[in-house]
C-alpha cells in the first residue's frame, strides 16, 4: 500500500499523481454510484481490490467498531459530461485495465466540486497524469447462515478465511480539507509548471473589441489557454498574439492577487479561460482581495 504524505506526489507503483489521505475519516466524502454498469464495475473494483490483497490491509476507524478496506481510486475531470463539464469521475485506477471510461463507476457530488473540483482538474491538466486519491469501504460481518438463505438477494460479500464473510457499503474518499488541497496542488504544479495560474474560480471580464468574433475563428475549444502579460500597468489576457480582455486594474478585486503573481513571474504566466454567456470568463487561484491580509490596526486613543 502507498505511504500517507503530507504533500501531493507521483506514486510511482500506480503511475498516479497522488493526493495525501486526510487522516479525519469523519470527514470522508461520499461517491454518487448510479445502479446498474456502474454498479457492477464499483463492485468488481472492491472485489478484485479484496482478492489481490486488500484483506491485508484491513483496519479500524477511530471512534467507529466497522472495519474498513483502504483503497486508491483515480478521479478523472469529464469535460464531456454533457450535464455539467466540470464533472469529476472516480474510476478504478489504470492498474485495472481498460480507459478511464471503462473504469468509471461514480461521481463527486456537484456540492463538492464547488471547492475540491478546481484543483483536481488543474493537477490533470497540468501533468497531463491521472490523479488519484486514497478512499475506503466500510466493511461489516455477515451471518453466513442468513446469506445462504438469502443467495443473490443478500448483495455483493466479500469472502475472507475462516468462512467469514464480509459486506460493504459506499465508497467514501479521503480528500484534504479544502484549503489545504488548494495549497498542495500549488506547490505541486509550481514544480511542474511554474509560470502556470491554476484554475480554481472563474470571473468575467469584457472582451476587447471584436476579440470574441476572432477567437470563435480560431478555438471551439469551450475552456482555451490565454496569456496573461503585465503592460504599462495593466493585466492583459492574450489567445496568442489575439488581445481577449483587459482584467486590472478595475473597479474590481478579482484579479488582485493574479496581477502581483503575473509580476512575480517576471510579467508573463498562462491561464485558462472561457466564453460565458456574452463575457470572458478567465480562471485564477484566489480572487480574495490582498487588503484581508493586512494586520488590522489598532484603535488610536485620541
């Protein structure tokens, strides 16, 4: 089984790019399996899982008298999801054979998404390496006698020595808190391309004049690459040599904290950016003013 760090890395018995376990299982997420070829893959996944050593691994969970089977699964971004885009998969590892497609066996829950979507998708986009993570079923003892009588009505068990017989429920994923992802995935992608601003939120922009018309002629891409550049004082988005938008200064902070890392980077870095409904929707990593992290000051007796 992979080691547990603190930082994401390649683990290189799987080929994934791996996020760290969170190590409070009460804040485990749930997977939305659908019943049916999803279903079936979830329980072949757990099976194979079981038979080629998992019964090994068995452990308990703080507070809780279940024992649980650890897993590692991969998350795959669907931007083919024709119900939402930005759709997480969670597959089987590639390990097990076939595509990411084949593999697929449930989804994040869109209310999870809202915060641990964006760095899922940015580490997949830019490694170019699935992603994976840690994850676990919960396991119960099961009466062997009320299982023979009950047959393939019981549900999917898991054999293990002594004639015992184990059953499982969903799959639950072991992610970081939210801010801590977002923090992990920086220092990763940092280290694999570090003029790069991941895609965490998105704010809109105006286009520049006729610049939505000519990018139409060159991407149908929905989410496209952009250049940001610091010019005269000014963050500019550029599609190649085509300017899209300019985003700071403004009346608005969104892009605050882009335009101080643009200048770090030495005045240029890449983004990812899409049309929405009529304006430039280009995504950073924080859109949070740079003011909240000034020290307030104290009251001044007068």
């Amino acid at each position: 089984m992979t080691t547990v760090h603190d930082a994401i890395a390649l683990d290189q018995e799987s080929g994934m790019i791996l996020i760290p376990a969170s190590q409070r299982h009460e804040f485990a997420i749930g997977v939305s399996v659908w019943d049916g070829t999803a279903k079936d893959a979830f329980d072949a996944f757990v099976q194979r899982e079981a038979a080629s050593g998992g019964l090994d691994r068995l452990s308990r969970t703080s507070g809780r008298k279940n024992t649980i089977l650890p897993l590692t699964v991969q998350l795959v971004p669907r931007p083919d999801n024709d119900y939402n885009p930005l759709a997480i998969s969670v597959a089987s590892p590639p390990g097990h054979g076939g595509t990411d497609h084949d593999r697929h066996f449930g989804y994040l829950y869109e209310r999870n998404l809202v915060s641990l979507g964006g760095p899922i998708r940015s580490l997949a986009y830019v490694t170019g390496r699935p992603v994976g993570c840690h994850a676990y079923v919960e396991l119960h003892r099961v009466d062997t006698r009320e299982y023979q009588e009950c047959g393939v009505d019981y549900g999917p068990v898991i054999p293990a020595s002594g004639n015992v017989l184990f059953g499982y429920g969903g799959l639950r994923l072991l992610l970081p808190w939210w801010e801590d992802l977002h923090r992990m995935a920086i220092t990763y992608a940092r280290t694999v391309a570090p003029g790069r601003i991941l895609p965490f939120i998105g704010h809109w922009a105006s286009w520049a004049p006729g610049a939505r018309q000519e990018l139409s002629a060159r991407t149908q891409d929905p989410l496209f690459p952009i250049t940001l550049r610091i010019e005269d004082g000014e963050l500019l988005a550029y599609h190649q040599d085509l300017l899209l938008a300019c985003l700071w200064p403004s009346g608005r902070d969104f892009f605050d904290r882009t335009a101080a890392h643009v200048r770090e980077l030495g005045g240029t870095a890449t983004a990812y950016a899409e049309d929405y409904e009529g304006s430039i929707k280009v995504y950073v990593e924080d859109s949070s003013p740079p003011t909240r992290d000034r020290p307030r000051r104290p009251p001044q007796r007068r």
